[in-house]
C-alpha cells in the first residue's frame, strides 16, 4: 500500500503542473464585484476588460467569453457608439452562439437618439442611458474617426 500511495502522488503531483488555462480571465472577477459594490470602481474594472483583451490577442489566444461585449458595452454607455459596435462585433466572431444578442445591441446602437445630457464623468454602466464616463484617468481613449474603427485594434493604454 505505500509503494501505491507513493505512485499515486506521483502521478498527481506530475500532472497538476499540466494543467493548461484555456482562457486568461486575469482579475475580471474580482474588479467585477467590486466595481458592483462601488460605482468609483467603474473606471478599474473597464481598464481591467482592455488588459484582458490585449493580454489575449498578444498572446495569440482567444478572448474570453462576454470580455468583448462587456468592453462594447461600457463604450456604449459613453455614447461612443462606434466603439460598442466594434467590440459587439468582435463578441460575436469570437463566439458565434452570442450573434443573437450581439445583433440585438448593435442595432439599437444604430437606432438610439443622441445623448441630450452633458457627461457624468466616472458613472458606471448602471448609471442613467444618456449619461457618458470619459474623463477618467484610467479610462483608455478610444478613436473617434471611422478610419480608426477597425475591429482588429485595441484601444492603447492612456499616456502610452
């Protein structure tokens, strides 16, 4: 019995170092509740979905489920319609079963009225439709003109 028991941790101890990640979720989870629990925490838990994505696409691995509709929707809530509808589209190539809703978001994108309001700076996704967060330090820029609107690229951390 203990030369089978010493087999056995063997065998186990060999394989745990195996174990490969399909996806780098980095810290989605935790910035995810916290930013629940505190609106301030908004801007940290947008960096960490950008980071999520870059990390993936430097590493040539595919991005996590939801990471690309999440990011689409935070630029949908700051009115930067064209940025929602990049990364709603880049949900939906990734994962094909969310074309549905992916279609569903992009075109009420396209139909919604301009924002009447003038922005609530640091205001999460739970914050009113019309409201925008911009100008956060750790809020990553996003290009405006349509010759930037290529799905392909990743918006660039703020002063790099």
């Amino acid at each position: 019995m203990g030369r089978a028991t010493l087999v056995l941790l063997a065998v186990v101890l060999a394989s745990s170092g195996c174990v490969k990640r399909t996806y780098d979720w980095g810290r989605f989870e935790d910035r995810l509740y916290r930013a629940y629990r505190s609106p301030e925490e908004w801007p940290g838990f947008r960096k960490e979905l950008v980071t999520i994505i870059q990390r993936s696409d430097r590493r040539s691995r595919k991005v996590p489920p939801g990471i690309c509709a999440e990011l689409g929707y935070f630029y949908y809530k700051e009115g930067n319609d064209a940025g929602a509808i990049r990364y709603f589209e880049r949900e939906m190539r990734e994962w094909p079963e969310s074309a549905g809703l992916m279609t569903v978001l992009i075109q009420h994108v396209q139909q919604r009225p301009e924002p009447k309001e003038a922005p609530d700076v640091g205001a999460g996704p739970s914050a009113a439709p019309d409201t925008v967060a911009t100008s956060s330090p750790d809020v990553v820029a996003e290009p405006e003109g349509p010759e930037d609107a290529s799905p392909d690229v990743e918006p660039k951390e703020a002063g790099s």
